[in-house]
C-alpha cells in the first residue's frame, strides 16, 4: 500500500489536487471534512454533535476523528493506497493514525505539505463562499479561527512527520496543472513503480 498524507493550512488546495491525485494514483479519498459534513447533511448524532464546531471553525475531538478513520480504514481492506485529506490535524491524531496503519502492516509513505501565503488563503476562502453551501466559507472571522486553529494545533503534525524524513513541501500558489505536476514528482520520487 503507498499511503499520503496531503497536508495544508485551510483554502490551500487539499481537496483539489486531491481529486486529481486519486484518480492518476488509484488511492482511496479520506477527507475527514468531507465525512463530517456528510454527516451533518443526513443529520446523525454524530452530525448534530461537530455540525456547531465546524461552523464556528474550530477542530472537533479528536476521539470523534480518529473512530471515523478506523472505521474508513476497515471499509476499506483490498485498496492500492489511502490519501488522507484534512487528517491528521493534531499531534494526536497523527499519532493514532500510525498505530493504526502499523496495525495493518503498513505506514504513510509521504506528507506533502502545500505552501500558501495567509492573504491568499483567506481570498480562496472568501471567494469560495460566495458560491459553497459552507458555513465556514462566509465571513473572515471564521475563516481567522480556522488559521488560527491550524497554527496552534496542526502545523506541528509536519514536525512529527519531518522527524521520520517524510515530508516534501511542495509550493501551492500558481497553476492548478502547475501544482499538481509538482506534488505528482514528489510522488514519483518515492512510489514503487
Ligand atoms: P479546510 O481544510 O478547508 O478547513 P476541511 O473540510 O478539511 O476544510 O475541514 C472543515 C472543518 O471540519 C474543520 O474546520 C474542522 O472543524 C473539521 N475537521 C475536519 N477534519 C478534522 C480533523 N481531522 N480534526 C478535527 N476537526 C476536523
């Protein structure tokens, strides 16, 4: 199994270059934003517990996070590879997630990491909720806590990564097609072919 982790601050591109990783590389899509907000969408527990945390753009619990990837990792037994998207975003979490692979025979392969300046997160985001269905799109404050939270919180999970040699910043500002070039040869470099 070849497993990724794509790493970012908020509006830098995680879901984008996603798509187009898995569908050149075969993975399987693990965005834990994707999975809350599904949740909230046909309203479960689950959903109605994270759906004001999200809103407000704060992290939910970990416990909530790590139980939805061990469950995504279980439903998932005969795939080529995970991408995980939007997790790990704690030291915890990133933590769990070794334990987890390590308990299936394998590890993340590589965490490449999207470089954005702030003024250029926050336009993303601004401009995506003009046209998303997002609650945490809509105004710069919340977008402000979301930085803010990835700062305090998720930024180290690049430094536990960095310790085990596996990270590769990759520059996420230019051409979508520029970008994913570059983050495809960070992929080469260590693939098995
Ligand atoms: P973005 O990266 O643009 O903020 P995501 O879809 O990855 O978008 O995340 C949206 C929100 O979902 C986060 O602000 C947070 O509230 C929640 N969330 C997603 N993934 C996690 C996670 N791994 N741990 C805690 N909260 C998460």
């Amino acid at each position: 199994m070849f497993n990724l982790i794509l790493f970012g601050p908020p509006g830098s591109g995680k879901g984008t270059q996603s798509e187009k990783l898995i569908s050149k590389y075969g993975l399987k899509h693990l965005s834990t934003g994707d999975l809350l907000r599904s949740e909230i969408a046909v309203q479960t527990p689950l959903g109605l517990a994270v759906k004001s945390l999200m809103a407000e753009g704060k992290l939910v619990p970990d416990e909530i996070v790590i139980e939805m990837i061990n469950s995504a990792l279980d439903n998932n037994p005969h795939v080529n590879g995970f991408l995980f998207d939007g997790f790990p975003r704690t030291t915890a979490q990133a933590e769990a997630l070794d334990k987890l692979l390590s308990q299936k025979g394998t590890e993340i392969a590589l965490v490449l990491a999207l470089q954005v300046r702030q003024q250029e997160l926050v336009k993303r985001l601004l401009s995506r909720g003009r046209t998303s269905e997002r609650a945490d799109d809509v105004n710069e404050d919340i977008i402000a806590a979301r930085i803010a939270e990835y700062e305090k919180k998720t930024a180290a999970v690049a430094e536990h990564y960095k310790e085990f040699g596996k990270v590769k910043y990759v520059q996420g500002e230019g051409s979508i097609d520029d970008i994913f070039n570059l983050l495809c040869e960070g992929i080469d470099e260590k693939k098995p072919a």
